[in-house]
C-alpha cells in the first residue's frame, strides 16, 4: 500500500540552488519536528525560505488530505534552477562583466510513516516457540 503524499512549491526565490541545496540535504528523511528544529537553527538565510515550504507542505497534507501531522516526514525535497537575472558590472578598460543573479524552485514532498504490523510480529514470535 503506497503512502499518501502532500507536496508544496516555493518558485522564484531570490537565491542559488547551490546554496539551498546545502540546506535540503539536512532535513531530507527526517521527521518533521525534526526538520523544523534543525531548520530554525540553521544560520543561513534560506533556511527561512525552505521552512516556509516545509510548513506549507504540512498544512496542505493536514487540511487537504487529513494525515496526523505527528506521523509526517519529509519523504523527497529537492530544489530546481529557476531563471537567471543578468545583470552588468562595469570593469577596468572599457570592460563589463555579466553577473547571473539565480533563482531557486523549491519542492518539499512530505509523507505518513508506514504503520508497522505489530500483531503480525506477535503472531510469528509464538510459532518460533512452538
């Protein structure tokens, strides 16, 4: 049985995928009290921008799909080039110098733990005995 999921999209934030993706790789897996403890003491500055998806993320799989946000976890996240702004930088002799302001599409995906057949466990210890 596949697991429920609920995704959220922050589009054209205003900084490189590089550096997002240092942030997206700590949470990725972890639970979400996890993610956002990890995230609000992550001193950088798109952490604030990723946390905003995450509780995005959850909102919409508490509202629209009613999954128990204890039971949540970040399941993929994943961030994507947006477009570049160019910009021009006068140089030395006459010279200019584009400079590439980019953009980042951020994709939080967050999912219910599978519950564990815990009777199924008690039913095979017992034939083991016997």
């Amino acid at each position: 049985m596949e697991s429920k999921t609920a995704q959220a999209v922050a589009k054209y934030v205003r900084t490189s995928p590089r550096k997002v993706r240092k942030v997206v790789d700590l949470i990725r897996g972890k639970a979400v009290a996890d993610a956002f403890a990890i995230l609000k003491f992550t001193p950088v500055k798109s952490a604030a921008d990723v946390s905003k998806v995450l509780k995005s993320a959850v909102a919409n799989a508490e509202h629209n799909f009613e999954m128990n946000v204890a039971d949540l976890y970040v399941q993929t996240c994943y961030v994507d080039q947006g477009p570049s702004m160019k910009r021009i930088s006068p140089r030395a002799q006459g010279r200019a110098d584009v400079i590439k302001k980019r953009m980042s599409h951020i994709t939080i995906v967050v999912a219910e733990k599978p519950a564990k057949p815990v009777a199924a466990k008690k039913a095979n210890a017992g034939t083991k005995e016997g």
